[in-house]
C-alpha cells in the first residue's frame, strides 16, 4: 500500500514510538523470574520483589498492564526537573538536554503509569509547556539557516521528525536564492533537488503529532 505523500521520507509518530519502547527504565517487579530472561537484542537479569530492575520500555508497560510491576519515573521527569528544564528553554537560546525519546517515553508512561508518576498533572502540564518553548525555539531557528546546514543540539526524534519537511523546503528556498554558477554543487544538474518532498509549504506551520494536547487533563 502506498504511504501518503508526507510519509514517505520519514517515520510516523507511531513508529517512532515504537523505537522509543525499547529504552530502558527502572521497574520494581512483584514476581520472580527464577532466571535471566533472554530477548533477542539483550538479556534482563532475572526479575524478583522490590528489587530494581532496568527493562525495555515496552516489557516495563507490559508488567504495569498486568500488575507486575512499579515503573520508577525517570529522574528527568519530575516535577523539579521538569521545572529547571523548562526555565532553560525560557532563558537560554540552546535546546535543554532532554532524552532522545523524551517525548515518546513520557507520553507512554502518562497513559499507562499514571499511578507511579507523582503529581502527574503538572508533570503533564509542565511537558505541555516544555514541549510548547522548543517548538517556538525550532520555529525560530529558521532564521540560522545558511547556505550549508543548521545546527541544533538537544533535539529529540520526534521533534526531528515535526521540524524535518518546514526546515528542507525552507533550506531548499534559500539554496535557490545561490547563484546559478554554485546551484550544482549540491544540486547536481538542474532539477536535480533530492530534499525531503514532504513539505508543504514555506509558510506552513511545524506538524502537530504530539498528543500530550490531547491527553491534557484526561487523567485524574
């Protein structure tokens, strides 16, 4: 079946979720394994009560969904943290440091592990504002585009995916601002543009695929 035209150079927020499941994270099992569990990229040391484990992102919802374990939140998730990482982004031009999967892995933990998430109202108000600064942040940076690239650190994949079609076609307007005598060292012969064909527009606004909107306030 043919993917949409805005797929097909680059992942979907669902796929890039499942990536994100195989992270690990810190359980508190309430059962015991009696034996190392063998998967297919790594082994998990045998599993017993109270004791903490580091899992894949997906075992960890898969043993919350079955009441066998506790997920221990992520220290980058609560609510202090949350708070000075926010306050970066507000004062300082540079993306705050922030996972890779930061998006993905909060919004997992929020629909699955509410429970084991303190105050988790405002951490999903916080990761709500937090997510609201880099989006303005990356919106910004259009105007560091040069001729050759843009550097931004800190940036998670599902940010990537949102900013990649609005930056390549603004990237690609700009490179037809060169002179025509530069135009094919990176375009080859006239036409020859290999961008990402999924942007819209110049104009267009970053893609909303984050559902921490969404879930706002969903959860008591």
């Amino acid at each position: 079946m043919a993917l949409p035209r805005h797929l097909k150079n680059g992942l979907s927020p669902l796929e890039i979720e499942f990536l994100a499941e195989n992270e690990l994270i810190e359980i508190s099992a309430s059962i015991d394994t009696k034996q190392d569990l063998e998967l297919l990229g790594s082994t998990i040391a045998s599993l017993k009560p109270l004791q903490v484990n580091k899992v894949p992102l997906w075992m960890a919802i898969t043993l919350k969904k079955k009441q066998k374990c506790s997920i221990v939140v992520p220290n980058w998730m609560t609510v202090e943290s949350l708070q000075r990482s926010l306050k970066e982004e507000q004062e300082q031009d540079r993306f705050s440091a922030l996972p890779y999967h930061y998006m993905e892995t909060a919004q997992l933990l929020l629909e699955n592990a509410c429970d084991d998430i303190p105050a988790a109202d405002t951490v999903r108000t916080l990761l709500k504002d937090l997510r609201e600064a880099r989006q303005s942040k990356a919106r910004q940076g259009v105007a560091a585009l040069d001729m050759t690239y843009i550097q931004m650190d800190n940036i998670g994949l599902m940010e990537i995916n949102e900013i990649r079609p609005f930056f390549t076609k603004a990237f690609y307007e700009i490179q037809k601002l060169k002179p025509a005598s530069n135009a094919g060292d990176l375009y080859g012969a006239p036409g020859g543009y290999h961008g990402f064909d999924g942007a819209a527009s110049v104009g267009s606004s970053v893609p909303e695929s984050s559902r921490f909107n969404a879930t706002q306030g969903s959860r008591n």
